[in-house]
C-alpha cells in the first residue's frame, strides 16, 4: 500500500513536468498552442527554466541538460519549416571555418546541396568538381559519408565534412530516385575554382552565347567582358544560359541585371519584419546593350540569383525566358552569433521581383522527383513538368501576363529532349553502378583522347566503340549490367561518352559545341531570337508559340507534342 500511495504521489508530483518535458523536446514547447500572444516574455523565460531545473535535477533517470536544450533549439527551428533556417554548433562552425577556406586552404568535392524532406540533396554538381566526373546528378540524396547515415543532417554540417585537405578522399553512398539501391562514390577532394563565365561564344551569324554558371565575386564583370568580346565578333542578339546555376552572392545577381537595364530600374526587393530587412535594389548604372534582343534560359535547377536576374529582366519585359519553372530559392539569410561561440543562420527576409512577385516557393510545396510528371533527359537529368493550373499571374511593367506562386515560370516553357519509357528503365539499371559508370566514361574518354591525336569536331562513336566501352564496364569496373540493357540505353551512354572526351580534347567551349545539337531548349531559343530583331519581337513570337502549345496540349495529340519540340518554332 505505501508503495502504492508513493507511485500516486509520484505520478501527481512528475506528471506535469515530463509533459513539459515532452513539449520541450519535440520543440513545441515555445510555440505550444494556448501561449497567450500578450503574455510576459521574462515569466515565459523563467517557466522554461524552472522545468528544465526540475528535469535535470530530480528527473527518476540522469538527463543532458545540454542536450535538452538543443533537442528545444532544434524544435523551435523546425516548427518554421524552412530547411535554410539551422542552429549551428560553435564546433561544427570552427570546423566549417576551416575547411571552407576561412582559416586555410581547402578541398571539396563540388556540390551545391540543399537540406529537403530530412536528406542532404544535390542541387547541382559545380562543372569541374570531382562529384559531376565521378556522375553524381542534381537530386540526388547523399545518405552516408564515411559510412555515418546523413539522415537529418544540416545543409552546413554536411558541407564541412564534405570539404577537407585536397587530394584526399572522401566516401559517399548516394540515393537516386528510380534506382532500389543506394549508390556508392569515392571522390578524391581537389581546390575548387569557380568561374562565372568559363566561355563565350556565337552560335550562329549574329548570335551570341553566354553560359553563367555561377555568382561570384566577379559575375558581373565576367558577363561584361563576354558580351564586350561577342561585340567584336559582331554580337546582334543574346542568350544568357542560367541553367543549373545555383546562385550565389545577391550583389552579383543584382550587378548581372544591370547590365539590361536602364539606370534606376528596380531589380529586387527584400522583404521582412526586422529594422533593416526592407531594402530596394535598383539599377545603377547605364544600360550596356540597349535594345539588343535576349533570351534567358532557365531550368529546375536554376535558383537564388539566378532567379533575381531572370525575374527583373522578365517583369521589365526586357528579355525573353525559356525553359522550365526554377528553383524557387527566394529568401535572406542573416548569420547571428550566439554565446559560446554558436550561429544561428535564420531566414530574415524574402525576394521580390521589380512587380511584386515572390521567388520563394514554399517548402512543403517544392516538385517531387517521384511521380508521372518525371522523366529522365538525354543527360539523365529529371525533368519535372510543372503544372500551370491555379497560378496566380500578375503583369510585366509593359502589360504582359506573368505567373507568380514562387520560382520563375518561363516566357515559353520549353523541356529538355527526354527519353523514351524503356530507355529510361535501362538508365535507371545503369545508375545502379553509376560511381563506377563515370570513372569509367572519364578514364575511356581519356585513353579516347590519347588514342585519336587527330580528333575533329563532330566525331560520333561508332558501334565498334560502344561494343569496347561495354567490356571496360563489365570487365574492368565490375559493372552489371546486361547488354539488352546497354543497347536500350546506348543515346545516354553515347552522349554522355562523347561529352567527356569532347571535354577532354577541347575544354567545356569544346564540349558544349559539340552536344548543342542535342539541345532542344537552347535550339529552341537559337531559333526564335534569329527571326527577331527586337526584344518586342521575340514577346510577339513567343506568343504565337505559347497559343500553339496551349492548342496542341487541349487536343488529341498532347501525349506525344511533349515529345516533339516547341510547337510553332520550326
């Protein structure tokens, strides 16, 4: 019986604080519903204390106190729901510091990652890093490292242990959609050189190139130096390629756009609740290529200042945008510094375009990669086939509809050539073994290269070659895999042989040249801005295509038209 009226009393005395306790950990202590708006911040603070003195102290088993705090911190921030929002311990911000090359020199492996869904995923692989040869691809999800699962890792903490002395290795098993088994990759870390503009280039009479693959410290020069040298081969219109550029620093978005547009154009603005946050961002400079005809093209993978320039030149109706719906990155992160050493990165502002639009898509409503909307493209990339149904539209400053609800939608959405069902089943098999799939297409193209001294532009691998690449994979890389299999997949692994030993022999101009045939987005855009001598033009051809699409998606054909290139373009 006393043991009985102890248990009672226990139970009365404990059972409040361990609800508490409860609350505290899974975070919604805080945040908990019934917290009067109006009630005092300092009782509030104090309450929290007194529980977690309780806790600690005279909880029936031994407690981190430490521990709970940050399992509260941890809760608090996930309540946001925003993955670019983190805690950051004053260890993991030292180790940061150093391997991002704050206090020395560093390596990486060259990937833009992103924190979605609790997984570290790949936004894109940076051009030249050791992950896009080794064939690591935007949407993959890095599941271990070191062998330590990556489940609910932040974007930061991952990144530092990802960086490290170059020359050392680093292993990796990799999640990728459509694929049962988790891939592994070694990459060996190498100093990462990041150019904004690697080339520049005419595509034909008149029409000039500019990949942008990154904002850095000197974007914004980069371009002008490009388009200065394009003038002297006779420059007459432009296409700025933003696809698969992460982003970067705003002020270089914010200077790439001022090169379009007229001194004291509204670019961006930022948007939030603390003194400071409201800022306005506006062209300072004069106009560099006034009335030149441009086309900006984009993707899923286009993001952060990406999405600022393509959307300040859309509102001002100043170049036209082809592609895919963007990325959807449009918020500001400030970095706090906590006692002891610790940061809190939190989202203290969103972007807006010149006419109001949000960039921001919410996070519960980024594409999936999984579903029917999906399929893979010639380079293996999921393409995702966004959905335009109860978009919210505004108006360019000249009178043209624009959709908003996050990302930028494209003037003429425009995909990428995919492939076929059963191509896409034997790519998927091959991914199996993707780590060794890209040491063995870049170690083949290698020994390609030093085999033909005399390789021109426009070469094509013969049967004869492909039957050679197949034995390496199985022979030499263990790869399995059936040759009913190779053969359905043999465009993937034909283009992307030909890209590596194309950048191999003659650089990323080289290879670019020789896979723009295969390009549809950037075929489409060659196309129509050679028919256009204005910027008023291309708005006019670009609708003429817009309604043909429109009309051919309502009719009978719509399957296959998504497969058949830009409708009215040709």
């Amino acid at each position: 019986m006393p043991d009985d009226l102890n248990m009672r009393g226990t139970r009365s005395v404990w059972g409040p604080p361990v609800v508490l306790a409860v609350a505290l950990i899974t975070g919604g202590w805080f945040l908990q519903r019934g917290v009067e708006q109006e009630a005092n911040v300092y009782l509030q603070a104090r309450l929290f204390e007194e529980v977690l003195d309780h806790v600690t102290d005279r909880y029936v088993d031994p407690v981190d106190r430490s521990g709970l705090i940050g399992l509260a911190i941890d809760g608090v921030l996930e309540e946001l729901n925003d993955p670019h929002t983190s805690f950051i311990d004053s260890e993991a911000w030292d180790r940061f510091r150093f391997r991002s090359g704050a206090d020395a020199d560093y390596g990486g492996v060259g990937l833009e990652i992103v924190e979605r869904d609790g997984w570290v995923t790949v936004i894109t692989p940076i051009p030249g890093g050791p992950a896009l040869r080794a064939g690591i691809k935007a949407g993959d999800r890095v599941v271990e490292v070191e062998g330590v699962s990556a489940e609910g890792w932040e974007t930061d903490g991952a990144a530092g242990l990802l960086r490290g002395e170059p020359g050392t290795d680093v292993d990796l098993l990799i999640d990728r959609p459509g694929v049962d088994e988790p891939i592994p990759f070694t990459l060996t870390r190498a100093v990462i050189e990041l150019l904004s503009v690697p080339f520049a280039t005419m595509v034909d009479a008149g029409v000039g190139y500019i990949p942008l693959q990154v904002f850095s410290e000197t974007s914004g020069s980069e371009v002008r130096r490009a388009i200065e040298r394009l003038q002297q081969e006779g420059l007459e219109s432009l296409i700025l390629d933003l696809r698969d550029n992460p982003g970067g620093l705003l002020e270089e978005g914010v200077g790439v756009a001022d090169l379009f547009l007229e001194d004291g154009s509204p670019i961006l603005e930022t948007r939030g609740r603390a003194a400071g946050q409201n800022q306005n961002f506006n062209a300072a400079n004069a106009e560099m290529v006034p009335g030149l005809p441009v086309v900006v093209l984009v993707n899923e993978s286009s993001a952060s200042a990406s999405e600022i320039v393509a959307g300040a030149l859309q509102d001002h109706d100043r170049a036209l945008v082809i592609g895919n719906r963007t990325y959807g990155k449009g918020s500001v992160q400030t970095l706090y510094r906590l006692s002891g050493g610790n940061i809190l990165r939190l989202t203290t502002a969103r972007w807006y375009t010149p006419v109001g639009r949000s960039i921001q898509i919410a996070h519960d409503e980024e594409p999936q990669s999984d579903g029917q909307d999906v399929a893979l493209d010639l380079g293996g990339q999921p393409v995702l086939k966004d959905d335009l149904e109860d978009r919210p539209s505004v108006e360019s400053f000249g009178g043209r509809a624009l959709y908003g609800g996050g990302g930028i939608t494209p003037d003429l959405v425009t995909l990428p050539d995919t492939l076929l069902e059963g191509e896409q089943v034997a790519v998927q098999r091959l991914f199996r073994s993707a780590g060794a799939f890209g040491v063995a297409a870049f170690n083949h193209a290698v020994a390609f290269v030093q085999d033909h001294p005399d390789l021109e532009a426009g070469f094509a691998l013969s049967q004869a070659d492909l039957d050679v690449f197949y034995r390496r994979l199985i022979d030499e890389h263990e790869v399995v895999l059936d040759q009913a299999d190779y053969a359905a997949a043999v465009r993937f692994v034909t283009y992307q042989l030909e890209y590596q030993i194309a950048l191999q022999a003659w650089g990323e101009e080289g290879a670019f040249l020789h896979g723009q045939s295969e390009d549809r987005q950037l075929n489409d855009a060659i196309e129509i801005i050679m028919r256009a001598d204005t910027p008023e033009a291309l708005f006019s051809l670009a609708n003429e295509a817009a309604e043909i699409q429109t009309a051919t998606a309502s009719g009978a054909t719509a399957s296959s038209a998504s497969d058949s290139g830009t409708p009215g373009l040709n």
